[in-house]
C-alpha cells in the first residue's frame, strides 16, 4: 500500500479530505506568493543592477495606497483561512453523536487501548470502517501524543486529565499510529497501526479475539476484593447498613449534609470513591476510607461501570444536568 | 548622514584603533568598551554555532536510514536537545543583537559606547558562564527534553543533565536581559545630537523592538526554568498532576517567552536586511516609518500568539481559536516589510555584492518560512502538522534560512568596519550559493515528509520516508562546507586581507563616518546628525566606493 | 524631521555649554555628556529591570491565580497554617523600611548627609527583622513538616485536600523565598551604600545610587504587599 | 525627573500612614466572611498600597512621562500574562463539553497512582454532558 516514492500520506478518514484541501489551498497561496516575491527580487535585481560605481539610486516615492494594497490583502487571506481553517478544527474535534466510546491510556513507551466491548490491545487499534469514534485518553506518566497522518488529526494525553479526539475510517487498511509529543528515549518507537475493517470482519474480529471480562465484571469483582461491600451492602442484607445502598443511585439528585444537593454523576461518584469527604451524603458520618492511591484509573473506570450497572443507567438520564464539581474544587 | 569625524578621514591608517589600543589579554577580558564585547561574543557565539552544528550533522547522519544505527535512541535525544538548545540560546538569540548590535548599536546612533559598559561585559560573562553549565551538562551526559523542556518529562522522569543545562539557559538568560536593558536605555538616551527618532536606522528600531521582547519575556522564562528546577531539585510540586497541578500550565509559561523569542532572533534579522537592502541599492527604505512600527507593532502583538504552539495540547478549543486569529494579524506587519524591501529596489542602484546575495536569500527564504508559519497558525492544518518534520522545515527556514542568511550577510557588510579588512569576494559568493543551494536541499524534503506525517524527535522511521531524508542529510552536507568558508576567509581576512578603508560600500549612516576599525570611543568628534537615514541624495558617495568589485 | 537641528537634537543632545557646566564632577562617566544624561540613563535602567522584575514574579503570580482558582477551599485551609501575627508584622516591618529609605533619599536631596547614613542603617535594620522573622515562620514550617516533598505530613488536612495543599506550600515557599533573597540582595546594597555614603559620596548634586537602590527596594515591598494577602490571609475569617 | 520638584517630607508621612491604615484593614477585613468579596477587598486594598508606593515612594508621580509609560507598561504586560493564560483554563469546560471530553476534576485521582494498570476502561459517555454549570 505504501510505496517507497510516495510524497503525500494516505488519506483514510472522513476528514482528510476536509485538511487535504485546505492545506492545498494554503500550498497554492505560499506558492503564488514566495514566486511573486522571487520574481520581483530577481527582476529588479537585474533590471537596477548598478551600472557605474557612483550611480546611487532614485529619490524615494511614497506611496499610502501600495501599503494599503499590500496590508491588506495578505490580512484579509489571512481571516478567510482562519475561518475556514477554525471550521476545520471544529469539526475535526466535534465528535458526531453517534461516535463509539474508546479509551486510550499511554504510558512510557506505548498505547494501550479499549474497545466498548472490553477488548483490550495493545500499540494496535482495531476500528470498522464507517463507525464514527471517539478516544478519550490520559496518560500515565509524561505527556504523549495520539497521531494518525492517515486520519488527519492527533491529540495530547496529559497526565491529569482526559482529552479526547474522533476519527471515522473510510478505508479498510493498516495506518500507522504515532506518538507525536516527545516523550523520553523510546518515544520513536512508541509507535503502533490503526487497522481499519469492514464492519462484518471487524465483527469477527471482535469475537475471535480474547475475550477480557467486561468492565462491569471486574468492577463487581473489584467491589468485594476492594471490601466495598462490607459497608455497602446489598438491599436485602438483614443486618444494619453502615453506608448508603447505591443501586439505583446514579443519576439521581443526592441530599448532602451540608445542605446541598449533588447529581450522582460519574464525576460525583469518583469524587465519592477518591475524596469520600468532600460531599458527606445526608444522614451518615464520613466514616468512608478514602481510596485515593488504591485504586488506578482503570479499577475506577471499572468500579463506575458497575456502580451504574447497578440500576441499568440511561446516558440520556445522566445527561440531564448538573454540575459535579466538588464543593470546595474551583471551577478551573 | 553626517559630517562627523572629518579631521580623521584622511589620517593615517596607523592610528589609534580599538583593535590596537592593547594587546594583552586582561585589556579583552575587562575591556568596557562595546566594539571588543561584541568580538568576545563573535568568538563564543561561533563556538556555540559549530557545537550546535556537529550536534545536527550527527542527527543527519543517524537519519541517514530508517533504523537506528549510528546513534542509540538515547543519545540520539541527547543530541537533538544539545543541538536545540546551543543553537537557539546561545547561538541565534544573542547572535546579531550580541555581536552585530553590540558593535553597532552606539556606532549608529553617534554615542561613544553602550550606556551601562559595565553591564555590557557582565552580561557576556554571563552568557560565558551559562554556556559553561550548558557545555557541562552536555559532557556530563547531555539534556533528553528537547530544548522545550516540556514537564513532567524534565521535571521527573528525564535522566540527563537537566538542573545544569537549565541553570546554564537561566543564566544565559539574565545575559540576554542585560543586553536589552543597555540598548533600551542607549537608544533613548545616547543620541549624538539631531538623530531624531525617525532618523534612526532601521536596524536600531529592530533591536529596540527585539530589546523589548528581551526585557518583558525572558524573566518568565527564567522563573519558569526555575519552578521547574525546584520541582526536580526540591519535589516541591508545581505543575505536578499528583498535587493537582498542570503540565500545560508549563507551556504557557514556556511559550510565553519562547514564541516572542523567534521575534528575538529574526527582528535583529530584519534589521540587518534593511541596512543592506538601502546600503546596496543606494535608496532609503521604501516607508520608512512603516517598516519601524512594524518591528513594534511585531514586538507587542507577539506576545499574544504563544498558544499556537498548543493547539493539541489539551488547550481549549476557544482560546486555540483566538489565538489562531492574533497569529494570523502578527504575521502581516512581517508580510508588510517583505513587500517594502522588494518595493525598494525598484528604481535602485542595485549592487551584487555578497552582503546584498545573503538579503535576498533571506527575503525569499523567510517568505518561505514565514508563510508555511501561518499554514501552521491555521488551526484545522496544525493538528495534523504539529510535531512533525513541517514545523522542523518551517523553523529552519525563518531562522536559519532567514536569521542566519542576515546574519552572515551583516558579517560580511560591517567586516570591514570590524577589522578594518576585507574578506576574497570570490570564495564569499561561493559560499553564499553553497548555503543557499544547501540549505533548500536539506529542508524543503521537511515540508514534505511532514504532511506524509513523520513526527519530529524521532531517531528510527518508517520506510517510506527514507528518500526524502537522505536528501535532507546530503543538503546538510553541503550546508556545512557553506558555512565552513566563511569561518576560513574570516579568519584569513583578519590577517592577510587588503586594507578596506573607511567605507568601501559607499554607504550613509554614521558607522561609516568614522575610521576602520573605530577607535576607542567611535567618533573623534560627537556627530551632529543633519539627514534622514539613507539619504543618498544629499549625501552622494564622495570617494568611489567600489564595493567587492575593486577586489575581483 | 526636516528640521536640520543642531540645538533641536533629541534626546541626548545636552547643549555643549551644559556639558561643560558639570563635566568634572568625580563621577561622571566618561562615555557621559552630562550628569544628567547619566543619571536619567541609569533610572530608565533601573526601571527596565523593575519590569523583568515584574515579570518574573509574573510567572509566579499567574500559577498562584491558575491553582488558586482551581483550589479555593484547599488554599484557604493550607493558609490556616500560616502565622498571621507575623505576616501582618513583617508587612508593617517592609512598610516602615520602605518610609526609612524614602527618608534616607529626602536626606541626600536637603544635603543632610550624617542622616543619609542613619536611615540607611534604619533600613537595614528592619530588612534583617522581616528575614529574622521569615526565618521563624521556616523554622516552623520545617517543624510542622508543611514543607513539600517527602517529609510533607499529609494527616494535617482534610484527606483529599492533602495533595494540593502541598502544592499551596510549593507556592508558598518558591514565592516567600525567592522574594526573600530580594531583600538579602538590597540588603548587601544597603550596606554598600552605607559605606560609601559614610565617606560623604551623596549629596544633592549626586545620589544616583541611592534613588536607584530605593526604587529596588520599594519594589521588594509592593511584591510583599501582594504576597501577604494571597497567602496568609485566605480564609483567614474562618480560622 | 525628581529634581524638578521640591523635595518634602510630608507626602512620605501621610503615605506612610495611609499603608499601615491599609495593612491594618487589609487584616481586619480577612475576619469577616464576605465571600467571594474578600478577595476583591483585598485586592482592592494591595492595589491601592502599591500605587501608593509607586507615585510617592518611588517619585513616579513626578517622573517623566517614560518612566509612567514603563509602569504602566509592566503593569499591562503582567495582565497579558495572566489573562491570556487564564482565557485558556476558563474555557476548558466550554471545550470539553464540545469535544466530548470528560472535564475531569483535575489532577486528582491520576497520574502516578495508576501505576501497573493494565488497559482503561472509558469513563461512562454522560460524563461530559453531565458536567455543564
Ligand atoms: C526566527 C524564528 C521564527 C519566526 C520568525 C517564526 C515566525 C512565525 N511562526 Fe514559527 N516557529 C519557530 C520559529 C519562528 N517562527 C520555532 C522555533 C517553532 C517550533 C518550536 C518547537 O516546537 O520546537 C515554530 C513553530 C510555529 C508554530 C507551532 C507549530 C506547532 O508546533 O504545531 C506556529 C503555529 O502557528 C508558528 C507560526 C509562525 C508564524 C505565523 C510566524 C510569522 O511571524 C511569520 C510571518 C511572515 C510571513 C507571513 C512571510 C512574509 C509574507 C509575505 C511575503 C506575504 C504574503 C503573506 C500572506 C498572504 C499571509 N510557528
Ligand atoms: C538557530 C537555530 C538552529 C540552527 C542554526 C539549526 C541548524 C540545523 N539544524 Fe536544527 N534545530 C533547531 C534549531 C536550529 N537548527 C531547533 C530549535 C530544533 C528542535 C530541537 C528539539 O526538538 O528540541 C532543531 C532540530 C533539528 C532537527 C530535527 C531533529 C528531530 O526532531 O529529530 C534536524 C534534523 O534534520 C535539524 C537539522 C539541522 C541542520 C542540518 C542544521 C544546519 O543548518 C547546521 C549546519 C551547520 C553545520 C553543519 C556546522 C558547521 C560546519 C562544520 C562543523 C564543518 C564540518 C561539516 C562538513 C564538512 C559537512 N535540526
Ligand atoms: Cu509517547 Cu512520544
Ligand atoms: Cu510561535
């Protein structure tokens, strides 16, 4: 597919085409403008060229009109490829509603990705052609980045935080996958292939690999090593419950002691699980131990799974409203 | 411009110079007056280029193929970062405003030096001093971040020399500083009598603007690079994700300085082309005045685009916006220069001396680079451009192909006011043809290979961007005889090369006014200023100034 | 700018007469005209360097406002370790310093020159009380183990406020303590200026030095001035 | 410059007064819990002192014109700094609720901790839309 004398990327994304042409759009400008600028510095080079030693040049002309002309056309090139460049960049970032969940985690030197299913890869990425999807990613250590040329479009994973991008393949094939934010010495070979498939083998794909227990599974099971479950108990347990039941719990509005209220979103039972102080829900004392530093990111993610597994949760429920930021946390 | 200095036209060429006023080496180490300051820069600045440029020569090699042979990764990284690092702090940043403004800042203006010269030789002992550190971090193992020292790589896990090559650039930096506050105050203060603001030369409204840059962003560097050494040093926890802080904030401290930087290196730049432009065409400066406010104007607004270098960091997608609109507004008072300089050739007495060659290879070669920089400005390009080999082209077009092709050609313009001798024209052409030749042939592949997508810092690459790469490293070859040349006829010159006398180009302004070399205090006389700055028509070259053609 | 001026020059100019006036004072520098160019050239240098003096502890500030916004209520409770009594001293402490180096500046202006001496001397003074003080409050940070790093004892805070309260005390320690080696640099001026105005150098034709070193030192204080507010009184209603 | 005006020693003391009163009220008014005030009272108040110090300690009002201009252009280039770098935090939330990103409480909670973490789970896909104000 590739061949040794190929001086443009292979375009594989709905949005490739989109970049392509503005970036051509953009060649053919510097192009016009760098041979102007040559051609007249070439020009008058030979046509002024000094004939004898004490030949000086012409008075100096001013001229408002030309420093107009040549303000402001580059300025108003400038803003119309600023637009269309932002539009661009929006749609680049704007995911389609329809988009596919995956999540990526790097970490020094390599990708490490999950599919919607559980699946798990590893430097390979698996994507059906025609699917829109959405990475959300972080990174476990420095700061590294997603980079598809083929798809057009590249993200940071910062430590700290998530970012997302989008892509949807519009041709089955194998892509490379970079790391494009220097990340220390194996950062060149942090490097891996987005395979795009049909949606059918894609399938087959899918069921034929290894299957990793579902988020929702290890989350369950995380719930009893974890000994969630001493305190949290189930509904029907007979004896007293030391913590508030959780099923049925995300979504809703919770009662805080201090009066408030919280919407029991992902980031509100994070908050829970990490920083069980913050928000006390009304009517029992802070007694939760804090599992900030026990639990990774990924036995989080898992523990959320199945906390809203729990009541079989609607997205569209969750979506609602509400504003999860913890009490005393800023709104930065 | 002036009359000034007429008794010591005619004197003889034994006389008291700044060059022969001393020999030993305690009156170059303590000298105060600027002319020897610049030369102690000259040397260690060259020093720096030819480290920086092995450093390249040795990652041009390696990339010669797509695995990694000549280098392992690790020192392949090292490598790019001692390259990125030398070359821009203590290469092209203080390479013309140190070298060429230090020299010729007080000569333009008609002062008899810089107006701290205390200052002056503190701050090239500490540009020494931070090269030290710098030098010994790179033999004690070398920097693996990039010259970006982007956290939390150099704050934790980075295994180089990291506290010493950022002491070295803090301290650099405080060299910088220094140069910026004595030329701001020069400016305003040392004018010989008549130099109206508007008489200024260009290049001194160029190194006023980068002087600005100088004093208002380096300090947010310099903290920066210190927040970052507590956090590496002390574990104290400033843009640590564990304490809740964030690595992005480092890169707006980072770029807060280091975008208005690439206006610290290609300013002075453009100051110099202004000067050779109305030098070798014998006219002044197609609008003046628009050309001065542009360096302002470039100074100011500068500093409002740093984030175009984090479109893909995690930046918000609105403050991305904006600053991908106050990118593309900076860009036009540099267009609006580019198309003043051509205009002034129109109508000109056009000389096809080398200083003049190296003006249009910087004119054409910073369109060049300049343009693809606001392909990069615009948003929906640079997510699929950034970190990759097009921002390794388009960087090295604005600052080699642009700041570097000044920068020889203003070596070559005021040489004989330097050393009061002149250079073999022949091998300087030569020289600037195997530059410019060079130079395109290693880093137009770039452009090239970064839309195919090869992402910049890596030592190993896949296959099918071998072919442009070798074209790359065969440029770099010829790059590097280009700038050999010159560090030979230089040298050469400095001894054995003719007399130039005082003003072998037949220009105005008042560096010209006095002997070659100056003497001690540059004028024999305070000059009294009468002319607008390149006004041939009133000052008609009086000798015949025959330029290089004498020489041929 | 048609105007071929030889007495219209700018700037610089400084008539010759002028220049003859004065040109044999002991101090004027040879690359001067006049001492007033020298002297208006070394205030506009000192105050270009007040500006990257601004912006040094610019970077500081704007990481302060980005994690102080992003942690109010942390930042209020870490501030609950700070020691007000003794920011509010040290705050008054700078206030007083500030006046004596004014007065030491008034002095030189009215040729008093014995006072030049003690309020320069009066500065010093307070200068050392504020870092003796700033030592105290170290010392007792170091005992309390609120410095940052591994000895940082997290237990002191609300669990999940412990991490960026140790980032409040990163702050707090970059930004006191390079605030401090200021004063231990204007204070080593001080004591140059001691000396040298102890041999009678300043007096109302001359006391560049002096006006110099005061603006530095001013500006020290207009740092404190902010500093103490951000960091020590957060939250401090709810001690 | 300075030397222009007469020297006079009661500007200095009334200055001088004035910045205790304000260190004084600056302190007392931290007792009072007025919210989100606080901040802007003390703010207010340190501003205040500062310009004090700078026309009067430092000569500023009596200085040239250039002089003004650096103060005010130190001053503008701090508001730069902070403002421009700020644009970027308080439209993060605004951005990843475009981008589908969960605007994540920051810092915490990752990072080192995760350790040997084999592959993540996405968090779940309301997360972002659930986080408007
Ligand atoms: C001398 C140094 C220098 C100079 C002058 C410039 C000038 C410019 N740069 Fe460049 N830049 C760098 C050095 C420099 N740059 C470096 C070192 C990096 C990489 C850092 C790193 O990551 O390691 C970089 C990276 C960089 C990026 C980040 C890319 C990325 O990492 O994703 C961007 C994005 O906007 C950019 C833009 C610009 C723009 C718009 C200009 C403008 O100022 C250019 C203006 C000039 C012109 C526009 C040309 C003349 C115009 C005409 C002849 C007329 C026609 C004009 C139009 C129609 C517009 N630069
Ligand atoms: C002023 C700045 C400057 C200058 C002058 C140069 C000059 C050169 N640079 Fe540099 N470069 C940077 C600034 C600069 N660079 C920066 C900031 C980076 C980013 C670093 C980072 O990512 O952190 C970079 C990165 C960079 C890369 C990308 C590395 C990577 O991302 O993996 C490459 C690759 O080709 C490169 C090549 C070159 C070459 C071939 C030259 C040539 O122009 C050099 C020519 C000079 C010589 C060759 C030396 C002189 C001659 C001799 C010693 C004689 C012997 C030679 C022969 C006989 C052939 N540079
Ligand atoms: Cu990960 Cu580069
Ligand atoms: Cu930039």
């Amino acid at each position: 597919m590739r061949s040794e004398l190929q001086f443009f990327p292979d375009s594989a994304s709905s949005m490739a085409g989109q970049v392509d042409a503005l970036y051509l759009a953009w060649a053919a400008i510097s192009v016009f403008f760098s041979l102007l600028i040559a051609a007249l510095l070439v020009f008058f080079f030979v046509k002024y060229r000094r004939r004898h030693e004490d030949e000086i040049g012409l008075e100096e002309k001013e001229a408002p009109l030309l420093e107009i002309v040549w303000s402001v056309i580059p300025l108003i090139i400038c803003l119309v490829m600023f637009v269309w460049g932002t539009r661009v960049f929006f749609d680049l970032y704007r995911p389609p509603s329809d988009a596919q969940e995956y999540f990526a985690v790097g970490k020094q030197w390599m990708w490490k990705f999950q599919h919607p299913e559980g699946v798990r890869e590893i430097n390979t990425l698996h994507v059906p052609v025609g699917q829109a999807i959405k990475v959300t990613m972080t990174s476990e250590d420095v700061i590294h980045s997603l980079y598809v040329p083929a798809f057009r479009t590249k993200q940071d994973a910062v430590p700290g935080r998530y970012t997302t991008l989008w892509f949807k393949a519009t041709k089955a094939g194998s892509y490379h996958l970079f790391c494009a934010e220097y990340c220390g010495t194996e950062h060149s070979r942090m490097i891996g292939q987005v395979i795009a498939m049909e949606p059918h083998e894609y399938e087959k794909w899918l069921a034929g690999s290894p299957a990793t227990k579902t988020p929702i599974a290890s989350g369950a099971q995380l719930f009893a090593t974890l000994a969630c479950d001493t305190c949290h108990r189930d509904a029907k347990d007979p004896r007293p419950a030391r913590a508030p039941q959780l099923a049925g719990l995300y979504g809703t509005e919770v009662a805080l002691a201090d009066g408030g209220t919280a919407k029991a979103d992902d980031t509100y039972l994070r908050e829970s699980i990490l920083n069980p102080a913050t928000k006390v829900v009304a009517g029992w004392q802070p007694i939760m131990p804090t599992f900030q530093g026990q639990v990774s990111e990924e036995q989080l993610a898992a523990l959320l799974a199945y906390i809203k597994s729990l009541e079989g949760h609607s997205p569209k429920q969750a979506a609602a409203d509400g504003n999860g930021a913890a009490a005393d946390r800023g709104t930065l | 411009m002036s009359h000034a200095a007429v008794h010591d036209l005619n004197a003889p060429s034994a006389s008291k110079n700044y060059l022969n006023n001393g020999y030993g080496l305690r009156s170059w180490l303590l000298t105060r007056d600027h002319k020897r300051i610049a030369l102690l820069y000259l040397f260690s600045v060259t020093g720096f280029f030819f480290i920086g440029g092995v450093m390249a020569l040795l990652m041009r090699l390696e990339l010669l193929t797509p695995e990694g042979d000549l280098l392992q990764a690790d020192t392949y990284n090292r490598v790019f970062s001692m390259h990125g690092i030398s070359m821009v702090f203590f290469f092209l940043i203080p390479s013309i405003p140190a070298i060429l403004g230090n020299f010729l800042v007080p000569l333009m203006i008609g002062a008899k030096d810089l107006a701290f010269p205390r200052i002056n030789l503190l701050s090239w002992y500490l540009y020494v001093f931070g090269g030290a550190f710098t030098l010994w971090a790179m033999i004690h193992g070398g920097v693996d971040t990039g010259w970006t020292f982007y956290t939390p790589l150099s704050t934790e896990y980075a295994q180089g020399q990291v506290m010493m090559a950022a002491l070295g650039v803090f301290i650099a930096g405080f060299s910088s500083i220094l140069t910026g506050l004595n030329f701001v105050v020069t400016i305003h203060r040392m004018r010989a009598p008549g130099m109206t603001w508007f008489r200024l030369p260009l290049f001194i409204w160029s190194n006023y603007a980068t002087s600005l840059i100088m004093l208002l962003g380096t300090p947010v560097v310099a903290v920066t690079i210190l927040m970052v050494a507590a956090e590496r040093a002390l574990h104290l926890g400033l843009f640590d994700p564990r304490l809740g802080g964030d690595p992005v904030l480092f890169q707006h401290l980072f770029w807060f300085y280091s975008h208005p930087a690439v206006y610290i290196m290609v300013l002075p730049a453009m100051g110099v082309v202004s000067e050779l432009i109305a030098a070798f065409a014998r006219k002044p400066i197609f609008g003046y005045k628009i050309v001065a406010f542009a360096s302002i104007a470039i100074a100011v607004l500068g500093f409002l685009v740093w984030g175009h270098h984090m479109f893909v960091s995690g930046q918000s997608i609105y403050a991305s916006t904006v600053f991908s609109l106050l990118t593309m507004l900076v860009a036009i008072p540099s267009a609006v220069k580019v198309f003043n300089w051509t205009a002034t050739l129109y109508e000109g007495s056009v000389s096809w001396d080398t200083p003049m060659l190296y003006a249009l290879g910087f004119i054409g070669l910073f369109t060049i680079g300049g343009l693809t920089g606001v392909m990069l400005g615009t948003l929906g390009i640079d997510v699929h451009l950034h970190d990759t080999y097009f921002i390794v082209a388009h960087f090295h077009y604005v600052m080699v192909g642009g700041t570097i092709m000044a920068y020889l050609g203003g070596l070559h313009y005021w040489w004989p006011k330097i050393t009061g001798r002149i250079y073999r024209p022949f091998w300087a052409k030569v020289s600037a043809m195997l530059v410019f030749v060079g130079f395109n042939l290693t880093f137009f592949p770039q452009f090239i290979l970064g839309y195919m997508g090869m992402p910049r810092r890596y030592w190993s690459y896949a296959p099918e961007f071998q072919v442009l790469n070798v074209l790359s490293t065969a440029g770099a070859s010829i790059l590097g005889i280009g700038y050999l040349l010159p560090a030979i006829y230089f040298a050469w010159s400095m001894r054995y090369g003719e007399k130039a006398g005082d003003n072998p180009w037949g220009a105005v302004g008042l560096e010209w006014q006095t002997s070659s070399p100056p003497p001690t205090f540059n004028f024999h006389e305070t000059p009294i200023v009468t002319h607008d700055a390149y006004d041939y028509h009133d000052q008609r070259p009086t000798t015949a100034a025959k330029g290089e053609a004498a020489l041929v | 700018m048609s105007n071929p001026a030889l007495g219209a020059a700018g700037g610089a100019a400084g008539t010759a007469a002028a220049g003859h006036a004065v040109a044999h004072h002991p101090d004027l520098q040879h690359h001067f005209d006049t001492l007033e160019q020298q002297k208006d050239s070394s205030s506009l240098g000192m105050w270009m360097f007040l500006v990257t003096e601004v912006l040094f502890f610019g970077g500081l500030f704007a990481t302060y406002v980005l994690y102080r916004l992003r942690f109010p209520g942390v930042f209020a409770e870490a501030s609950h370790h700070l020691n007000v009594p003794m920011g509010a001293i040290n705050t008054g402490v700078l206030i007083c310093s500030s006046l004596t180096m004014a007065l030491a500046i008034y002095a030189a202006q009215v040729n008093r020159k014995k006072a030049i001496v003690g309020w320069l001397l009066a500065t010093i003074v307070l200068g050392a009380t504020f870092l003796v003080v700033k030592a105290f409050e170290y010392k007792e940070k170091f005992t309390h183990h609120l410095v940052p790093g591994p000895n940082f004892d997290p237990s002191q805070f609300t669990p999940d406020h412990a991490r960026p309260a140790e980032m409040f005390f990163s702050l707090y320690f970059v930004m006191t303590g390079i605030h401090a080696l200021h004063m231990v640099i204007g204070i080593g001026l001080l004591a140059w200026l001691v000396v040298q105005s102890n041999k009678g150098r300043f007096d109302s034709t001359y006391y560049n030095p002096l006006e110099m070193t005061g603006l530095y030192w001013h500006f020290v204080d207009i740092v404190w001035i902010f500093l103490f507010p951000l960091l020590y009184l957060l939250g401090y209603h709810a001690r | 410059m300075s030397s222009e005006h007469k020297p006079s020693l009661k500007p200095y003391i009334l200055v001088f007064a004035a910045l205790m009163v304000l260190t004084a009220a600056t302190v007392v008014v931290a007792k009072f819990d007025l919210g989100a005030a606080n901040d802007i009272v003390a703010m207010v108040i340190a501003v205040t002192k500062a310009t004090l110090v700078v026309l009067f300690f430092m000569h500023v009002k009596y200085s040239t014109r250039l002089t003004q201009l650096t103060v005010i252009g130190s001053v503008l280039w701090l508001v730069f700094l902070i403002g421009v770098t700020m644009m970027d935090y308080t439209t993060r939330r605004m951005s990843d609720e475009v981008r589908g990103a969960p605007y994540e409480a920051p810092g915490l909670g990752l990072g080192g901790q995760m350790g040997d973490a084999a592959v993540a789970v996405a968090p779940g896909p309301a997360t972002a839309a659930a986080r408007h104000e």
